[in-house]
C-alpha cells in the first residue's frame, strides 16, 4: 500500500528522512480493527517525528500520521481516535503512563490502511465530509480540551489565541466562539488576522501587541516566541492553557514574579478522551462548526503538505487522501 513513512531521523534536515512508497498492509491484532483510509491530516506532530521527537531510529520505518476517517471492516464511517493506550487502563487515558499516539510506537495513519484497537473507532456523522472529519482527532480534540476541559471557559469570558492560523489556533477561534465566548487571537501575518476574524474572533492584534484589556484564558501553543506576552495579558487569577511549544519549550522570561503574585495558573493540555472526541463531534453536528481545511492533496504530495506546516504557510489543517 502507499504510505508516508519515516525511513530515517534528522534534528536539522526532517524532510530528508521522509519517504512516500509502498509499505506492506498492516496485520490486525485481536481487538484490533483495520480501516480503510478516506482522509488524513497533517500535523506539527509529523514533523516532529522526523525530527526523532518521540521516534526513536530503532522503530523506523514508521508511517507518519495520526489523524484518519475511514470505513471499518463492517462497512462504518468512522473517525479515528489517535491516543493508544493500556487496554487495563481505568480514566482518562490522556494521563495513561503507557499511552502513545499513532505514529509512535504503532504504524500511524499516512496509508491506504491504519489499524487500531477497537476501541478508538468513533462513529462519523453524516453531515461531516470524511476530510472534516479527518482534521478532529489531533488539532481539534487538543482545542476542545483546552477550552472545555483543562480550562473550563464559559460563555461571556475572554480568550486570547495566540498564533492564528495553525490547526488548534483556528479550531480555538471556532470552537470558543460558537460557544459564547469573546476570542481574541494574535498572528505576525495580516492574512492569518483576516481570517481569524472571520471564523468569529471579536479581535486580532500583531503578536506581543499590547491588549486594551487583561484576558481570562490563554491558549497557548506558540511557546517561548509568546510565553512572556501570554502571561503578561492575565487577569488575576488568570490561567494560561499549554498544548505546545512550535517556537520552542524555553522562553527567556518565565515570569514566575508574575505567575506567584497574580495567582496564575499554568495547565497543561495533550490531545483528548476518547468521550471528549465523541462530544466533539456531536458539536460540530448541532451547532453547523466546520474544521478550517486550507488545502486537500494527494496521499503521493505528503511531502508538500509537512513543507508546507514547516514554513508555517497554513491557516487550518491539511488534509490528505489516498
């Protein structure tokens, strides 16, 4: 089958290690489930793993890939939970010691086929296109967990996005403003402002601009190119919500003066439950939310498509199909 695999790890050339050919269909394990590929998106975390962040050499080659819609072996349109976790695992499985997303210890979802336990197989909806669907399981689940989850934003509260244009920034924006709450995003792009806005923020300013008014939540997926304005836009009491680091994990100011004295709170966020995904998706079907799809390319253009996220020339998810 055709896939996009990593066939070797390189920190400061990723792309050189990826490879788009033929791998062999993967086995299906007891209380697993083959599906077949409609749609996959990309993420950041791909081309981490080219990187070797999470992959080490000895696992390779690895098909890339963590987001996929697809049919079962029954027929069913399904949408693919990413988090694999310990079958004996009772809770929230994002907080499993043993869990992995796909692409990471278990061939991902870059290919004709992907296999996964039973368990992660999500019903799709039919008002969702098999390429909405395939922009959920990462970018969106992380979004609606920040927001509803490790952040319990309510309606009537503000939220400042930091770096419109990426995945869980545009989802952030839509999700939060179907929800009532007053969103405000930040991009250096003026494009990526422009489209903030018309996904429903009430506000965008230029990265680090100063705010006309302290915010309730930060969502935050930036890192350091950000971490010292985000803290510096928080009410008391205020908290910032992390999923990521794209500009990297070390800022030069933490802040932590700031952080003790105004009682601000730092929460950690990674990917979703597999209710969470369920939840998600029954939004995105009552309240008409659609994934922003910048593009849809061939499974063969993979590499054009993490080009594309490594140059940061993206404003929502793109989607690949077999």
């Amino acid at each position: 089958m055709l896939a996009a695999y990593a066939a070797a790890i390189d920190p400061d050339k990723p792309l050189d290690g990826l490879v788009v050919g033929e791998r062999p269909e993967p086995e299906v394990p007891q209380g697993w489930a083959r599906v077949k590929v409609k749609a996959v998106s990309l993420n950041h975390h791909d081309l981490w793993s080219l990187r070797g962040v999470g992959l080490p050499a000895d696992r390779l080659p690895m098909i890339l890939g963590c987001d996929a819609a697809g049919y079962d072996e029954d027929g069913n349109e399904v949408v693919v939970h990413a988090v694999i976790g310990d079958p004996d695992w009772k809770g929230d499985e994002t907080v499993d010691p043993k869990r992995s997303l796909l692409s990471e210890r278990y061939q991902g979802a870059l290919a004709e086929y992907v296999v996964v336990p039973r368990r992660n197989l999500v019903p799709k909806p039919p008002e969702l296109s098999w390429e909405e669907s395939a922009c959920l399981p990462t970018a969106w689940l992380t979004a609606y967990r920040m927001l509803f989850t490790q952040g319990a934003v309510t309606p009537g509260s503000t939220v400042l996005v930091q770096g419109a244009g990426g995945g869980v920034a545009t989802a952030l924006i839509a999700l939060g403003a179907a929800a009532g709450v007053r969103v405000w995003a930040t991009s250096r792009d003026e494009e990526k402002r422009a489209k903030a806005l018309e996904l429903g923020a009430a506000a965008v300013f230029d990265s680090g601009e100063r705010l006309p008014e302290r915010v309730d939540s930060v969502m935050e997926t930036v890192g350091a190119a950000t971490w010292a304005h985000s803290v510096r836009s928080l009410k008391p009491g205020g908290s910032i919500v992390i999923s990521g680091a794209t500009s990297g994990p070390n800022p030069k100011a933490t802040e932590l003066n700031r952080i003790f004295f105004l009682q601000l709170r730092v929460i950690g966020s990674t990917m979703g439950t597999r209710d969470e995904l369920h939840r998600l998706v029954e939004f995105l079907r009552v309240t008409g939310v659609r994934p922003v799809i910048d593009s849809v390319l061939p499974l063969s253009e993979a590499r054009t498509g993490i080009e594309r996220i490594q140059s940061g020339d993206v404003v929502g998810k793109i989607v690949l199909t077999p």
